[in-house]
C-alpha cells in the first residue's frame, strides 16, 4: 500500500496518487430485478439564497458570495442510502465497490484495535485516519468486521462512482450542489442549520443532529447517542421531511468543486450544475467526526470536497429524481 495521501481538506482522506485500474468510469449495470428505491420527497422547487457568509465558515471553501438560485421541482431521498439498500443493489447486479477493488478503505483510527491503529498508514496531515486493509461497506472496520445491526445505518466507505452506479441502478442520479442545499435548508432562508440558527435545543432531547460531541480526535462523549454513524432515520427531520441533512455522513453530490460561483442576491442562476469537469467532487452535510474546533461544516452552507474515487467511514450519499 502506498502512502496516502489528502485531499485538501482536513475532513477529508482522499486516495489521490494512488494507481487503481479500472477507477474513472461507472461501469454498466443490468437492470434490475426490483422495484427501485421508494419515490422520495417531492419538492416543489423555486428560490432560495445560497451559501452564506459565515464567520464561522472555512477559508477557501468558497461558501460565498450568497446568491439567489432557482430550482426545478424534483424529488429527494428522505435519508441517505441505507446499508441495506445497497446491499440489494449489489445482490442484484454484482457490483464491486471501488473500495472493494483497491483493497482498502480509510478507517478512523478510534475505531480500531490497538494493533491495527499501531501498523495502519496514516495521512501526514489527518493522522486520525488509517488506511486499512480490507475495509468496505461490508466490513467497515476492515477485516472481520460488519454490518449486522447496522442494516439501517448509512452505507459508507462508497466512492462517488459507487454512488453514481447505484443512483442509475435505482432510476436517479445523484443531486447537483443547488438541490441539495436548497433541500437541507427546508424552506428556511439563510439559516445555519436545517432547522435553524442553534445547533443544539433545550429540554430532554437537546441533540438534534450526530457530530462529534467532546474533544476531538481523543474523546467522543457520544452525547448525542452515537459514536460511530446512526440510523438513517434518526433524530427529527426537517420541514421538508428529510433527515440527518447536517452530521452522520458527508453526502456526494453531482457537481466538480469550483469556489468562486457566479450570480448574486440580484441575478438569479438557474438549476446550476457545477463546472464541466475537474478533479473532486463536492460533498455536504458533514459527518459524525466533524467538531467546531477543526471542522464545523455540519452548516448547511458549508462544503467541502474530495476525488471521486475517494472512499472513507463517513460518507455515503442520498439519490434525487425528476419531478413526475
């Protein structure tokens, strides 16, 4: 295993440098011998200001300027794509994840045993990820590890080429950077959250979302119920219904990264898709690893990215589809 390598971005190991034959291209599936995927949330579309200018928002992510975009209706996943959803897409089609066919995946060091955290090559700059043998959506810990009981939980540890085969497998496609902020916020207009401006509420159930809770990388107090990911379907939805839009998983989307966007509150973009090409794809929502102090882009404004053949333990994907 070679040296790996990051993205960029301290949130996000990437396998870039590495040398996988066959990565580049999403390969043909038959159809299927299901139904897809139920239909998802119907949103009406219109517009909304995106992204923000945040002081809390990372240099270089090119969060802003906040300008006005306007989308078509289309219809959204009301929670990322479950462990079990894909394990039918791969029983009926065969497929090999990326992190399948390379052979290792990144693993956050805490959750390994001692011995594996001791021998794993680690980013220089992320030194809580480990590359490990092994290590898929089946075996998400590497080797011996697995999924049962985490049927629910988001798959992980999928490439953004594993999510765009899947997309396809279900009859939809992954959502473009506009659709998914415009879904996360909810209808509401240039707040911090999905639900607001405060991340956590008062009361007997302060939690509202699955990030890390207590000081990073060392000591995860797991307050708001999970350490590692959580159920697709956990804590409240927003007023769209959809769920854990902020925290459990990164989520990728259609479009390349570029900073530096177009438009403004007074000139409206249409349906907006990203640039024609590049080298990462933009991911959203953050994860149950993102903490204020190093990353704090569980916002719905907040974005990163990674190479599309990058897979790691916090991310996956939810699917969008034409309105009927």
């Amino acid at each position: 295993m070679s040296e790996p390598q990051t993205s960029g971005h301290c949130c996000m190991p990437s396998v870039a440098g590495q040398s996988v034959s066959g990565v580049g291209r999403v390969r043909p599936q038959r159809q299927h011998a299901e139904p897809a995927d139920p239909a998802g949330v119907l949103l009406p579309g219109g517009e909304f200001l995106m992204g923000a200018e945040d002081p809390d928002g990372v240099p270089g992510d090119g969060e802003g300027p906040v300008r006005t975009v306007r989308v078509a209706s289309f219809r959204i996943d009301a929670h990322a794509v479950s462990n079990a959803r894909f394990a039918a897409f791969v029983a009926d089609t065969g497929y090999r994840t990326d992190a399948e066919r390379l052979g290792w995946s990144y693993v956050f060091a805490g959750f390994l045993p001692a011995a594996l955290r001791r021998g794993a090559a680690r980013p220089e700059a992320t030194p809580w990820w480990c590359a490990v043998g092994g290590a898929s959506w089946r075996e998400p810990e590497g080797a011996g590890s697995g999924v049962a009981g985490r049927e629910n939980h988001p798959v992980v540890h999928v490439s953004w080429y594993d999510a765009a085969a899947y997309a396809a497998w279900a009859g939809k496609r992954l959502p473009t950077e506009a659709e998914w902020e415009y879904a996360a916020r909810g209808g509401l207009e240039q707040r911090r959250y999905p639900w607001g401006d405060e991340l956590d509420a008062e009361g007997e159930h302060p939690y509202r979302c699955n990030i890390w809770r207590g000081v990073f990388p060392t000591r995860n107090t797991a307050a708001d119920g999970y350490r590692g990911t959580a159920p697709v379907d956990a804590f409240a939805p927003n007023a769209f219904g959809l769920y854990n839009m902020s925290g459990n998983v990164w989520e990728w989307c259609a479009d390349w990264w570029a900073v530096g966007h177009q438009g403004g509150p007074d000139r409206p973009l249409v349906d907006p898709q990203g640039p024609p090409d590049g080298t990462r794809k933009v991911i959203r929502g953050g994860s149950h690893l993102c903490h204020a102090s190093y990353c704090n882009r569980y916002r719905v404004a907040a974005r990163t990215a990674n190479t599309p053949d990058s897979s790691s333990g916090h991310t996956g994907f939810r699917c969008v589809a034409p309105a009927p």
